[in-house]
C-alpha cells in the first residue's frame, strides 16, 4: 500500500474524499486543498482515470523538517532520484506554499530543481533537460509552515483538462467544479438535467458523463504515470478496458442545455461529439425567457454572469430577477441552483435558499444556491 494526496479545489475536499472512497482508496483522510489516501498501484491508475473532483495525483516521496534553501537542496538531493527519472527524461518542478525562509516559488522550485540535475550530473555525467508544459516527470513541493513535502506528480497535467474540450466560451467553469455542483445538486442520471445558460456546456457535459459513467480519463493522451520507471503497462489497458466496457450507450433521463448565443452552442455541440454524447444531450438556440420544463420534476443548474467577469452588475439586477420568476412560474417539482459569486446579485433571485454551499472558483468567493421550487 502506497500513500497517496490528492489535490482539490478549496471547499471540495469531502466530495473528493467519498469518490475516493468509493473508488477503493483506504485511510482517506482530507486536510486543505486535498485528501490523503492509501492504495494500491491499481487505485492511484483508477483515481486519475475515474477522478471527476481531483486536480492531481501525487505521489509523497519524503517530508522533512525546512527552514533554509541549503536544507532543502540537500534533502532533495539525498533522495535516489535514478529510481524515479533519467537523464534523457524531462523535468518540471511545481512548487505551492511558502514560509518565512523559503517564500518565492519560484526560487523553492530551482533549489529542487538544481538538487536533482546535480545529483544526476555527479552519478551519470548527463542530466534532464527541463520542460515546463509537457515533462516526461513533474515533481511537486509543497512547503507549509517549516515542513516540505516532495512528491512525483501521477496525473502530469491537471485532470480537470479532460481532453474533450477543445471549445470554451467566455467564463468556462472548470470540469472538476462542474462534476462538483452535479454532486453536491444531488445529481442522479435518472432525473432529468437542464442548464439554461449553458455556455460551451461543461454543466450539461459533466452531466452526460456521469449518466452515461463514462471516465473522464480515457479523452487524456497520457498521464504522468506512464513515464514513470515501475509503470504497469499491462495493468493500465486493463483498467482502461474494463472503463470503455462500464460505459452505458443511452442515458435514463432527459440532460438538455440552452443559451441564446448560437456560436457558444456550436462550440457546446463540438465538446460533446469530442467526448462521444452528442446524441445524449439536447442543446437549443433559446433565450432564457422562452424556456419551459421539459417534464415535470428534474434538476436545473445555471451559471449566470456575475459581474466580476462578464457584464455590469446593475444590468444583471433584473436579470437575476427574471431567473426568480421564471423558476417559480415554470419550473414547479423541480430543484434549481444557481451558481453565483455575487451575493448582492444572488438576493434579487427573490427566493429562500434551501442550501447556500460555500465554493470557490478561479480564486472567487462563490456559492451555490438550492432552491426547491413547489
């Protein structure tokens, strides 16, 4: 059994941890950001191909008391790095936290960076060439408070890139934040599912993903386990093969996504023949003002503008307003949320809140907001 963290955005911690869970991980515990767990190679595969909540998957290698650049050289430089990369591999070093001695990322990446080309030099004469955006090997440092921990980053790239979606619109939610809202809407694939801002459609995507319990890893050319020395090859078409089988062809219930703009519904359209469920999702050229219920229970999650990104505030104070109205009048057995990051605005939807859960997006202080419309 291996140790292994899972990185999260702030305030999913305890979603990531029961997919975690029920993905097979044991010791789960979460902390800030993250979750720790305990598996087997098998789990650490299945949480990068099956991880709908998860950024990375990282690997701790050692933790150690650091309180000056010279330590963390030298703890760095200690570890057996020929057991983890090569010289003819690339390298990429991440760094997140500081403290008082070690408090620029930047610089605390080089230090472990120069630690491991060092080493390599001294034992084989050769070392690896850095590459920041595609690395055969991402080593991961994470300082807090006067402890380091480094780590080989399992996923390469952050899973929230699925690889389906090559079309964004204006102010895309990330797919972890998406399949997020699904879980914490209480999103099951036998009720029906619209978003009537749907934008490129990440909402109505993740959505089809799940009803159809399609990984979202298998759209990933690679991950960064593949490169790693002990890589299962084996094992890892196995898992992938037993995914593509678990994969259902129709969804149970309705999914359906709107929005007034044709050519951000184009690029909706695109998204969802990438990730094979075009035919599972009813997207419409429609303003909010013509939506109807497509039947009479169901879950309808939007994402509107909300200021700080995209249009004026005092516009939007109607149009929050309009959200409201039309919820109650047209939407009655359903269960709306709305996803928002202005609190002023979220009041002019005109309706009590059953749920305001706290969230965070793209550093935003934001909440969804439940509200069970009789």
């Amino acid at each position: 059994m291996e140790r292994y963290f899972a990185t999260v955005a702030p305030g999913l911690e305890a979603i990531a941890a029961e997919e975690l869970t029920q993905l097979g991980a044991k010791s789960v515990q979460t902390g800030f950001s993250g979750v720790a767990f305990e598996g087997d190679r098998a789990l650490l595969y299945r949480a990068n191909l099956w991880g709908r909540t998860l950024f990375r998957v990282l690997m701790p290698l050692t933790e150690f008391s650091c309180t000056s650049p010279k330590q963390l050289y030298q703890e760095v430089r200690s570890l057996p790095w020929q057991t983890y990369l090569t010289p003819e591999q690339t390298l990429a070093v991440d760094c997140t936290g500081k403290n008082r001695a070690l408090n620029h990322t930047h610089f605390s990446a080089l230090q472990v960076k120069n630690a491991i080309v060092d080493q390599q030099r001294q034992q084989f004469g050769a070392r690896s060439n850095v590459d920041v955006e595609h690395p055969d090997v991402r080593v991961n440092l994470h300082i807090h408070r006067d402890r380091a921990t480094v780590s080989l980053d399992s996923s390469g790239s952050s899973l929230h890139r699925r690889g389906y979606r090559a079309a964004v619109g204006t102010a895309p939610l990330k797919e972890t934040l998406a399949a997020a809202i699904l879980k914490l809407a209480r999103y099951s694939p036998e009720l029906p599912f619209l978003d009537p801002l749907c934008g490129s459609g990440t909402l109505a995507l993740e959505a089809a993903l799940q009803a159809a319990n399609i990984a979202p890893g298998l759209f990933r050319d690679r991950f960064g386990f593949e490169n790693w020395p002990d890589f299962d090859a084996t094992l890892w078409q196995h898992l992938k093969d037993d995914a593509k089988t678990a994969r259902r062809d129709t969804c149970p219930a309705y999914i359906g996504g709107s929005d007034m703009d044709d050519e951000v519904l184009e690029q909706a359209r695109q998204n969802a023949a990438a990730a094979g469920v075009l035919s599972q999702i009813e997207f419409r050229c429609r303003d909010i003002r013509d939506i109807e219920a497509p039947s009479d229970r169901g879950i309808l999650i939007c994402n509107p503008p909300y200021g700080e990104r995209l249009g004026d505030v005092q516009e939007l104070r109607s149009f929050y307003r309009l959200l409201g109205d039309i919820f109650k009048q047209r939407f009655k057995g359903w269960t709306a949320y709305v996803f928002t990051g202005n609190r002023e605005l979220a009041k002019e939807v005109g309706l009590r809140p059953a749920r305001r859960i706290p969230l965070s997006s793209g550093g935003l202080d934001c909440r969804l907001l439940e509200f069970e419309l009789y």
